[in-house]
C-alpha cells in the first residue's frame, strides 16, 4: 500500500473499533427489539385492537437488523486485519442492505408516534369496552386491559370521566347514567378493589373518583420503546455510516 505502515495501523485500529461497537450495538438492538415484541402487558393489547403494528414491525426488522449487524461486523473486522478486498467488498454489500433495512425501521418506529391520537383509542375504548358479545375475544382482552390500565394509574377514560358521557359507547347501551356515570374502575379503590364510596363516586365527588385521563399512561410506554427503536437505531446507523466511510477509503487503498 502506498500509505504510510502508520497510517495504515492506525485506520485498521479505529475500524476494528468501530466493527466491535457495531456488533455490540447490533446485540443490544436485537435485545431491545426483542422485548418489545415479546410484551404482551400494559397499553399493547390496546395497540392490537387498533390493528396498528407499525411498532411491531419496526421492532422485528429491528431484530434482523441487529443480528446482521453484529455478523457483519466480525466480517469486517476479519477483513481488516487480514487486508482482503473481497472480503471487504462483501462486507460493504452487505453493511449497505443492511443499512437500508435500519433506515426503514427507523423511519417505521419514529412515524408510528404521529399516529397514536387521542382519539384513535377513544374511539376503541367506546366502541369496545364492556361491549355485550361474549364471542369477541378481542373486545373482552380490551375490556380487560382498560380495567387493569385505570385501576394501576388512577385514570378514567382517554381524556376524563366526561368521555363517558359526552359520547355514545358500548358501555352507555348497558348501564344507565344515573346510575353508572362511568366505569366502577374510575372510582378510588381500597385495597380490595372496591370503590372508598360509590356514591360519592357516582355523583363525581372530588376524592371519590379518578378526574384524570388515561392517555399519557398509554402513550409513555409506547413512546419510550417507540424512541428505544427509532433514536437508538438512528444513532447506529450514525456511527455505521463512519465506519463504512472508513472501510470504503481502506479498501481503496489495498493493492491487488
């Protein structure tokens, strides 16, 4: 090579370095990704029912992405040390696939954000809770994820109390309002999940019933993997970029 022994040490050095936090970031992702398509608890029933899966789909190219990722880079490296332009060559092939593959699941995670609207579970909460079809196992696992969503965060509705009476629901067909303003899960609960005072509950006495809404209690979670896919992935796809760079400029310079 017509570069300095020095020079050429030190670029085979940082891009081995570069290789070993690929494929340790590659383990986290596939790690982190994992998870979040293996977690059936909290709001992701809810996000089922919305049949919106751009989060599982991103999270499971995710899962493939790290994988490459952590492959490639023991490629890459045995390429460096070694000097081999083929093996160099496949490696940017195949970084650059793979490159492409994270960009989607990116772009798929980080827009999935825009989508989750108050009123995209409003609308599913009113049209599915306690709705009266015992076949619809789909209806029953929302019904079920809203009672445990507002009995843990002390919440009522999407944005309050007042959505179940400011709207028609599944659930104003069967109770009457004088009777059931709302959910018995709005209510505070003792610690044996019955209301302090129903009646004080009813008539929407302050410290009887939850007066907040369940929203930011689904969206966190959601939002913090969505940002684990999305930030995360951006930041390896930051460092891949260099790293590729770095290895394009290297094979360019090995002889034949």
């Amino acid at each position: 090579m017509a570069k300095s022994d020095d020079c050429v040490h030190i670029l085979q050095g940082l891009l081995v370095f570069g290789n070993v936090v690929i494929g340790l970031c590659g383990i986290a992702l596939t790690a982190e990704c994992i998870y979040v398509v293996s977690n059936s608890d909290g709001p992701y029933p809810l996000l089922k029912a919305t049949e919106n899966r751009d989060i599982h789909a991103a999270a499971w190219i995710g899962i493939f992405v790290g994988l490459a990722l952590f492959a490639l880079s023991i490629l890459g490296i045995i390429g460096v040390v070694r000097a081999s332009r083929t093996l160099l060559l496949v490696y940017i092939i195949l970084m650059l696939i793979t490159f492409a593959f994270e960009m989607a699941s990116c772009i798929t995670a980080a827009t999935h954000q825009d989508s989750l609207t108050p009123n995209l579970f409003l609308k599913q909460m009113l049209e599915r809770y306690q709705k009266s079809d015992p076949n619809k196992n789909s209806d029953n696992e929302v019904t079920k994820t809203w009672d445990e969503l507002m009995r843990q965060n002390h919440c009522c509705g999407v944005n309050g109390p007042s959505d179940w009476q400011d709207y028609t629901s599944a659930f104003r067909l069967t109770h009457s309002d004088a009777d059931y303003p709302w959910p018995r899960m709005c209510c505070v609960l003792d610690a044996q999940g019955s209301p302090v005072n129903l009646d004080g509950c009813k008539l929407g006495v302050s410290g009887y019933y939850n007066s907040n809404g369940c929203y930011d209690a689904i969206s966190g979670p959601v939002n913090a993997h969505t940002w684990g896919v999305a930030w995360f992935g951006f930041a390896i796809l930051c460092w891949t970029f260099c790293v590729l760079l770095g290895t394009m400029f290297y094979w360019s310079g090995i002889e034949y």
